[in-house]
C-alpha cells in the first residue's frame, strides 16, 4: 500500500512536470489542447492527499519501533525489569491518550464530510470529501494505539515468564 502510494505521487509530480514544461511550447498548446496546465490543478491536491495518506499509513503499519529516534539514555541505564515497567507506563498512557482522542477527531471529521476538496472532483467526481481524505488519521490512531498495548502485552508476559514462584526473577540479585 505505501508503495502503491509512493508511486501515484511520483506519477503525479512527474505529470506536473511534464505539463509545466510543455505548456511553454506553442506546437504542444495548439495540438493538444488537453494538455493545457488548467486542467491540471487537480495534481497538486492529489499529491497532498496522497502525502497525509502515505505519512499516517506509513506510520501505522510499515515503519518499525525500532525505526523511531529515541531518547533512551535513562531507559537503556536501567535493569531489564524497570525497563518493563516504563514500557508498561508510557505505553498505556500513550494508547489511552491516543484512543482517547478517537472520538472528538471522529467528531471534527464527520464536520469534514460537507466540505468538498477543492479540485479533486475534476478527476474523481464530486463525491470526494475532505473526510475521505483525513480519515487516515483515525485509522493511525486505532493502529498505533494498538501497537503500543502489544508492547505493553509483551512487557508482561516477558515479566511474568521471567519470574520464579518466589516472584523473583531468574537474574542476578
């Protein structure tokens, strides 16, 4: 998918290109007037349309954890088992701050629904909103938000298969 859409945008800046460079040639105007840059106002929402969408999808599903830059001086410092707690801590604060935002962004979304993009509905037709376009981000929310209770999961499980019946664990003292 976030390849898909890499490529319809490199299409479509391409497109632009070529259309800003032929418009400047008289022959390309006079026999073919389909290639007039009017008609092409269209790729520029497009490419931002496709922008938002390959950043949240992109986000959601294809870039790692480990992909991220990361503060984790403190983090790395500390013993397995309080870095389990961190992951614990930040990573339900984060899904619940995120699942908590799901609602009133759905909200300004469904506001999102009336208004009409301004030029996609040249190419798509004018059933295009503007909801269609950022509901990728609701879907990000979902995503990451689950994300971050699988690590919490993770953490754990790692904590529960590593202690003993004491409760403690299997490490060094």
């Amino acid at each position: 998918m976030a390849a898909a859409l890499m490529a319809a945008m490199f299409a479509t800046f391409i497109l632009q290109v070529v259309i800003r460079y032929t418009a400047r040639l008289p022959w390309v105007a006079e026999n073919m007037p389909f290639l007039q840059p009017a008609n092409f106002g269209w790729t520029l929402e497009f490419c931002l349309a496709i922008w938002v969408w390959l950043i949240f999808w992109g986000n959601s599903f294809v870039v790692r954890v480990e992909d991220h830059v990361t503060f984790d001086v403190l983090y790395v410092s500390v013993s397995p088992r309080v870095r389990r707690i961190f992951t614990v801590i930040t990573g339900l604060a984060v899904a619940i701050a995120l699942l908590l935002s799901v609602a009133p962004t759905w909200d300004r979304l469904a506001i999102l629904r009336l208004k009409k993009t301004a030029t996609l509905g040249e190419l798509f037709g004018d059933w295009i909103r503007m909801r269609d376009i950022y509901v990728i981000y609701i879907v990000f929310l979902v995503a990451v938000a689950g994300r971050y209770l699988w690590q919490v999961w993770n953490a754990l499980r790692e904590s529960l298969a590593g202690s003993d019946e004491t409760g403690h664990s299997g490490g060094p003292a």
